[in-house]
C-alpha cells in the first residue's frame, strides 16, 4: 500500500506539526510520527514558558515573532523576573528584554518570601507568559487534519529516493513525497543517516523539572516566573504548585528520556535555594530531551547534499515558544511564499536559520 504527497513533514512534535499547520492550506501534506500520540517527547514534557530573552538573539526574535500567533487564547501574560547576585548577570538579558530594572524591596512586594540573598537584583522582563501547550498543540493538529492525514504509530524501515521521489516504508506501508521534511526532534540526526543525508551535528541534552507545592502559607498563584539569570534554576506557578528545574545538561543520546534520583534531587536544591525554603513537597517528576545545533540557534532550510530535503531542527528548549514563528518561516521556504511579516519587522532572514552556516562552526562545539 503506498500513499503519494507532495510533502512528507517526518516528526510530531511541535516543529513538525507547527511547519504542517502552516503548509497545509496550499500544499498536499503528510505528517508522519512514530510515536502513537503527538508530541510523546521533548514537546510534551516542556515548562511551556515564554520568555523571549531566552535563548539568545535568534531565539529572541522568533518568540516575539510568535506572540502574535499565541496571544490572547493561548498566552497568560506572565512577567518573567531574573534575579542576580552579580551585575554581570543580568547583562544578556537587559540587552534583549522588553522591562526594567527593579530593587529588593520590589522583588519582595511580587514573589513574597525569596531568600533575601537571591533578591539583590533584579530584571522584571514584562513580555513574557505561560503557554497553554495543549491547546498549542490542539489548534496546530486541528490546523493539519482540515486539509491533510496525520499518520501516527509509523515506524521508517527505510527511507530513500527513487525517480524523484522520497519514500518511507514501514512494514506494512509506504509513503512517498517530492519533499521530505525532516522535523525529527532528538532524532533528526539519525533520520538523516537512514536517508543518506549528512548529519547537522545535533546534540541532545536531558534536563529534570519537578512539580512541588508550596510550603503552608506560600501562596504562589500570583508569583512571576522566577529565574536565575546565571542559568541555575528556575520556578513557573502551575495553579497552586510550581514547576522547578536546576537547568541541568547532561548529554544523552535520542531516547525516552527519564529523570533520575540525583537530577531530581537538584531541582529541589535549586528551588530550596532559590526560595530559601525546605518545606516545599515534591508531587511529580520527569525529563526530557532539548536538542542543538553548534552554534545553539534553531535550524530550517534546504539541505545542500541531497535533492528536496528540509530541515527544521534543533530548536533545543525554545521550541514552545519559536515553533509557530519558525513554522510560518518554513512553510515560507518551502512554499515559496512571501516572507512573513512578524519575522521582517524582527530582522529574522532565512539566512540565519539556514543549515549551511553550520559549516563554519566545527561539529561537536557546543
């Protein structure tokens, strides 16, 4: 049994799905995943906070490029407050934060009951929020399956191209596109080598979030999110618990990725120390996998050793908040459409996300 496209998009995640929802309209698709779900790994286990400062300049511009296609349904306005005990600190993301400086007495008056030493300053980042991710995803799968099929459950025996055309095959059945879109997550690398198609040099990295509830008093709903802004740790409310992470990495190959007792026990070591407390109670824990390019920036664009071949990868932990913008941005260079607003008025090219200049940064410099 064989079912021809024009598009195959291969990868569930928000990437894939954010790149097929925007495609769909104009073009015949085929989204493909492995997994029997949507979003079964790094895009379903994420804090789901958008904070446009991280994450460097490109990351930067494709969240603020993003908010238009999250707000208002899908984004909570949510200010971001970066606490530093150097100045230092706080200079990467003063550069590229919309907000303002605020003092201890401030920082006091919004989260209540911090540790005082890490109160000394503070960056109060006021574009920031907290993303509804499943109603992201709902929307984009909605988006796909009004125009095209979604094939879950599919698992590429081999991938090749024959007479102008990719095909995947599993064991029970073939698809075959004139593009291939490699959106594969953790796994982009290794889909490339089944194609024959030279790998980016991603490197995937496991990080640990606990949920935790407050200490009896602690009232956390109205709290921003808390982040150190040396990259230690951060904290996001989730109704009357918070979500913590010591913002780990440790390098993993493509897996299922699992927390483990040591990763656990340093998020709640980032959060005691971040809040000055012990009597927070962790409830839950898991873990998940944020994939990079060398140079850290998201990748979308043509492969330049094999015919018809994209990729959009290595959106490493941004990718709630990036996805829709890059989405737009691929369907752009895979459609041949005008390039789109929100990424003009941010000075984001096709340029900076092209793979290409992954070649001038050496493999494995992460």
């Amino acid at each position: 049994m064989q079912d021809r496209f024009e598009f195959l998009i291969l990868g569930g995640g928000l990437a894939g799905l954010a790149v097929a929802a925007a495609l769909a309209p104009h073009r015949r698709l085929c989204l493909v995943e492995r997994e029997a779900w949507l979003c079964r790994h790094a895009s379903g286990r994420a804090a789901a906070m958008f904070i446009p400062t991280y994450g460097g300049p490109v990351v930067s511009r494709l969240a603020r490029a993003s908010r238009g296609l999250l707000a208002p349904d899908l984004l909570e306005p949510r200010a971001a407050l970066h606490l530093a005990s150097e100045e230092t600190d706080l200079a990467a993301v003063q550069q590229w934060g919309r907000g303002r400086r605020i003092d201890a007495a401030e920082i006091a008056k919004l989260a209540p009951g911090l540790r005082a030493g890490a109160t000394a300053l503070g960056f109060l980042e006021t574009d920031a929020g907290l993303i509804d991710l499943a109603g992201l995803v709902d929307r984009l799968r909605r988006a796909v399956l009004r125009h095209g099929p979604i094939v879950t459950g599919f698992e590429a025996e081999t991938i090749e191209r024959r007479q102008g055309c990719w095909r995947l095959r599993s064991a029970e059945r073939t698809l075959a596109g004139a593009v291939l879109v490699n959106a594969a997550g953790p796994w982009a690398d290794e889909t490339a080598r089944l194609a024959g198609v030279q790998p980016l040099g991603l490197q995937s990295y496991r990080r640990t979030l606990i949920e935790a509830a407050p200490p009896p008093a602690v009232e956390v709903r109205t709290w921003p999110i808390l982040k150190q802004a040396n990259g230690q740790g951060y904290l996001r409310p989730a109704g009357d618990a918070v979500w913590a992470s010591a913002c780990e990495e440790t390098p993993s190959p493509p897996c299922d990725a699992q927390s483990d007792p040591l990763s656990v026990a340093l998020a709640c070591e980032s959060l005691n120390d971040l809040t000055g407390r012990t009597e927070w109670t962790p409830t839950a824990h898991w873990a998940g996998l944020r994939s990079f390019a060398a140079d850290r920036d998201p990748v979308a664009g043509w492969a330049t050793d094999a015919a018809d071949y994209f990729w959009i990868a290595g959106l490493g932990g941004s990718g709630v908040q990036c996805a829709p913008a890059l989405g737009q941005a691929a369907a752009a260079m895979l459609g041949g459409a005008p390039w789109p607003e929100a990424l003009v008025a941010e000075d984001l090219t096709a340029a900076l996300l092209a793979p290409q200049r992954l070649r001038r940064v050496p493999i494995g410099d992460q």
